[in-house]
C-alpha cells in the first residue's frame, strides 16, 4: 500500500522552534498562521481576519507564539487589527493584514522575526520555497495539525498561474508556487496567512502570504500567496 508522506500536503514535521516566527491566528471557529515581523506585529491575510466583510474584534484574536505545537504555544491578546484597505474577499485580491499585539514579545530560541524582503525584490521561477503551518494535510481531512508542518515548493510562473485562475484572481501582487505538473505539494486550509519563506543567504523572507488555492495539493492547481514586497511600503506605515 502507497502512504503518502502528507503533511501540510505532502511536507514534513517542523522541529520545535524551527521557524520561531510562526505564530497560530485563532479565533474560536478559525485557524490561520501568521509570521511575527517584528516584537508587537504579526503580518497575516486579511481573509483570516474578516468576517462577512467586516473586521474582527481584536477581542476575539488569539495569537500564539513560541512552539511548534499549537497546543503548547504561548498566547497574545490583540490591540488593533488593520487590513488592506483594497482587499476584495470576492477576488482574494490584496489579501494582507498585519495584527499589532498588546504586549511585547520577548526574543528567544523560539520566538524570532522573519525578515520583509525589500520592496523591489523578486521571486525568481523555479526558485524553492517553503510554506508553513497547522493546516490540513489533505483537502479531504478535516482536522487540522497540532504539530507545525512545512513543505518546499518552487515558485511558478506568473503566466502560468494567470492562465490557471484568470487575471481577476490572479494579479501581479501575487505569487504562486506548487508542482503544476505532478500536485502534491501545497499549503491548505488552515495554512492561510502563514508564510511562503524564501532564503536569501543565511536569512529567511516572508516573499508570500498563504491565500488560495482550487483545492489543495492538485495537478494544475499551485498554491497562491500575496506577494509581499508590493506591501513592505504600507506594512511599515502600519507599524510605525
Ligand atoms: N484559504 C485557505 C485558508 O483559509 C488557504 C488555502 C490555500 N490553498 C492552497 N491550495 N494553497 O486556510
């Protein structure tokens, strides 16, 4: 019998604290990651934060940080919530939200900013990536992970992804990566708003934010991200 390794879809396990920057958006009914960018702001997608077009109470946020494993994270209560102020649920277009928590967060092992790319730069076809979070490993299942899970995707090109989901949905603020040819390999549900990292020499970027995807892990099918460098300009307005 053929035992898909999947995980995320098709990744594997993360060792604790081994993207000390993924931190779990919750609401009661929901689950979303998100990526600590700096010690009080978690950079997420505005779909895991608005309900029936509107915001969330920051009350009923929970983020958690500092372990791989949901259930042993540490939480943080929420001030304020701020979405692009052009995100279109309709088009899953300017899917970014940064989440700005109460407290300060206090560095460790397990607890550590990813880095924003600049604004001018590129992911490059090809390329490899990884995608992380709690989501399901299989579109059919219907439990999310308690252990974190990543996989490696290459990045594919724009063209190829307009093609796929049409140029409403797909935009040039958006990234896609995947295996188009063979699947298998995707974030899903309960991934969005965590991280598409790409390395760059010893540091890691958040390039992506986990959005979309028809299904997950399907032939023809790539994941897509929001492409965070068009954003660096207006996140740094939100934090500032
Ligand atoms: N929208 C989904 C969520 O809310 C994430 C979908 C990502 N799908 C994919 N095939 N990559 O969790």
């Amino acid at each position: 019998m053929y035992v898909a390794s999947s995980r995320i879809v098709g990744g594997d396990a993360s060792a604790e604290c081994q993207f000390p920057w993924m931190a779990v958006v919750g609401t009661r009914s929901s689950l979303c990651g998100g990526s600590i960018i700096d010690d009080r702001h978690v950079l997420t997608a505005a779909h895991c934060v608005v309900r029936r077009n509107v915001v969330v109470n920051p009350r009923l946020l929970t983020i958690g940080v500092g372990s791989s494993r949901r259930n042993r994270a540490r939480r943080f209560r929420v001030s304020q919530v701020t979405v692009h102020p052009q995100y279109r649920s309709s088009s899953f277009s300017n899917d970014v939200a940064v989440i700005t928590l109460r407290r300060r967060l206090q560095w460790s092992q397990c607890v550590r900013p990813v880095c924003l790319p600049d604004q001018l730069d590129t992911a490059l076809v090809g390329q490899i990536c990884v995608a992380a979070g709690w989501g399901l490993t299989n579109e059919k299942n219907s439990r999310a992970e308690n252990n974190l899970r990543s996989v490696k995707v290459p990045i594919v090109s724009s063209g190829t992804c307009r093609r796929i989901y049409g140029s409403r949905n797909f935009d040039t603020n958006n990234i896609c990566a995947g295996d188009v040819r063979a699947g298998g390999i995707d974030s899903c549900r309960g991934d969005s708003g965590g991280p598409l990292m790409c390395s760059s020499g010893t540091q890691w970027k958040v390039m992506g934010i986990v959005s979309f995807g028809r299904g997950c892990g399907r032939r023809r099918a790539p994941g897509v991200y929001a492409f965070v460098p068009p954003y660096v300009s207006w996140i740094n307005s939100v934090r500032s």
